[in-house]
C-alpha cells in the first residue's frame, strides 16, 4: 500500500490549511479510544498558540466593535456552516448575558434559520445568497461586520462582506488561514494558524474551537468597555429565571455586603434591575433617581457611584 501523497490532479482547495493531512493521526482509525482522546488532546494546543499570537489584533478587532457600538452601532457576524453557527450562538448569548437589545448584535446563516440545526450544502458558495442576507440588514457606516470563514475563501461571506463595505459599515475577517486573501476584502484580518485538522478538513475542531475563543474574546472586551459590567459581576443580567435571580442576589450581596433576604428586598424595589440596585444602596437614592443618575453616567456602574 504506498504513502498518501499529494493528488495528482490539483484542486482551488487542496492548498488550503485547513485542508491538509494531519500526519500525526494518519491511523486514528487503528488506534484505541483512550489514544484517540490523548491525540485530540495534545492536537489542541495549538488553538491557545495560535489565539496568542493574534492578541493584538483581537484587541485592535475589540476596539473597532466598542467604538461601534458607542456610535449606536451594531455588531453583525456572519459565516456558513460550523463558522455561521458560531456567530448564531454569539448574537443569541449576548443579550442575556449583558442585557442588550436583540438587535444589537445579530447574525447571518448561510442557509437561513433553518441551517444551524441541520447542515445546508452548496447554499455556501452562493456569493449573491450573501449579499441578499446581508441587504435585509440594511447595514449602516456606524456598524462593524465580523465576516467567519475558517477557510477564508468562502463565496457567501465574501459577498455579505461586499455588500457591507459598499454601505460603510467596519469590516473584520476572522480566518484561519493566514495566506487567505480575505484580507484584501476586510478592514483588520485576525488570522489564526491552528494546522489541519486531527480529521483533515473538519474546521468544527480546532479552528471552530479557535474561532469561538476570539468571538468570546471580542464580544466581552467591547460589553466590558460598553458598561455592562461591574468588575467582572454581570449586572445587566435580565433575571427572568430563579437561577438568574439567585444570581442578582448574590452579585448584590457582594457588592453592598447586604445578606440574601435583604438583597431580595432591595432587588424588588428596583424592580429586579441589579445596577440600579447597586447604585441606590451605594449612593442613597430612590429608584427613579439612581436610574438617572445611570443614564447620566452612560449606564456605568462606576461612574454612577463615584469609584472613576
């Protein structure tokens, strides 16, 4: 039986990285499960080295979602298959996490709603597909498009990302090829070299996994600077559940030293709205002042009370 070896008629995507022949699970079909794990293990640690080595441009890919999002911007994602998932799943956690509005931070699926629950082929190589999603948005100069595509060739994203230039908006390229030529269709390219995959092409490994560490990164940095944190307290949390509302409790015991029963007392005056909470304990006010108080300070915390 001879050696893989290079195809002898040459494909548009056989030079791609996250195409490539991982050499070291070659056999991961011989091999025992507990060895399959060990090999996904060790494969891993590339992600956090390629992460590492972009953290400049994550931050400069941060500053651009802030300063969008201080200007009454959007943030929108958009990406196929395991790279739009990954978007889908950042626009839907946002809002309960920092209390934001649905629209503030939304997503486009090649394949529509439909594709994130059961995979969509061939909708990924539909440039103009692109560009039609991305036209219902309306895109505006004041929004920033994060354009996901492991591959950093993929049609759809390409012609979303088209579209979005011509209306002004900012545009950042999360890839995790850093040949791709995404960067000539982007404003700032973060560009994360995890190799080939432990299953060669399956990009909802390393790179999915690389992928998601950045949107985490890009999306928290920006709600940080945006106010919807108190320290590393989430207290724009929406306590719409018992577990959300044990929560509120706790941040607020923490904050003010209050005990539990008088952080529910102090919860319910505030119609369970854990900043103003925090300032009316801090500052003495009564609810309708505090919550002026925090538009005043642009929904900051620490502003509010007086701690910058």
């Amino acid at each position: 039986m001879r050696e893989w070896g290079p195809m002898p008629v040459r494909s548009k995507w056989q030079q791609l990285p996250t195409e490539a022949i991982n050499p070291a699970s070659r056999a991961i079909d011989k091999i025992p499960l507990a060895d399959i794990i060990e090999l996904m293990i060790l494969d891993n640690r590339s992600v956090l080295e390629a992460v590492q080595e972009q953290k400049n441009h994550i931050a400069r890919g941060a500053e651009m979602v802030t300063l969008a999002l201080e200007k009454g911007g959007r943030l929108i994602l958009v990406g196929a298959g395991t790279s739009g998932r990954l978007g889908v799943l950042e626009a839907a956690e946002i809002p309960p996490t920092f209390g934001t509005s649905p629209d503030l931070v939304q997503a486009i699926m090649a394949g529509g709603k439909a594709a994130v629950h059961r995979a969509k082929e061939g909708i990924e190589d539909d440039d103009r597909a692109g560009a039609r999603a991305m036209r219902q948005l309306r895109p505006r100069r004041t929004d920033v498009v994060i354009g996901i595509t492991a591959s950093g060739v993929t049609p759809f994203v390409r012609g979303a990302l088209a579209h979005a230039r011509k209306a002004g908006a900012a545009i950042i390229g999360i890839t995790c090829d850093p040949r791709s030529e995404l960067q000539t269709c982007v404003d700032h390219l973060i560009s994360l070299a995890t190799g080939p995959e432990v299953i060669a092409g399956s990009t909802r490994l390393k790179a999915g996994t690389a992928t998601k560490i950045v949107l985490n990164m890009l999306t928290t940095a920006a709600m940080v600077r945006a106010g919807k944190t108190y320290g590393n307290l989430m207290v724009d949390v929406k306590a719409g559940s018992a577990k959300l509302r044990d929560r509120a409790r706790r941040i607020i015991g923490l904050v003010t030293g209050l005990d539990y029963d008088e952080a529910d007392r102090l919860l319910r005056r505030a119609s369970w709205n854990v900043k103003i909470a925090i300032v009316m304990q801090k500052t003495g006010l009564a609810p309708a002042k505090a919550r002026a108080r925090l538009r005043q300070a642009r929904e900051s915390v620490r502003q509010a009370v007086g701690e910058v």
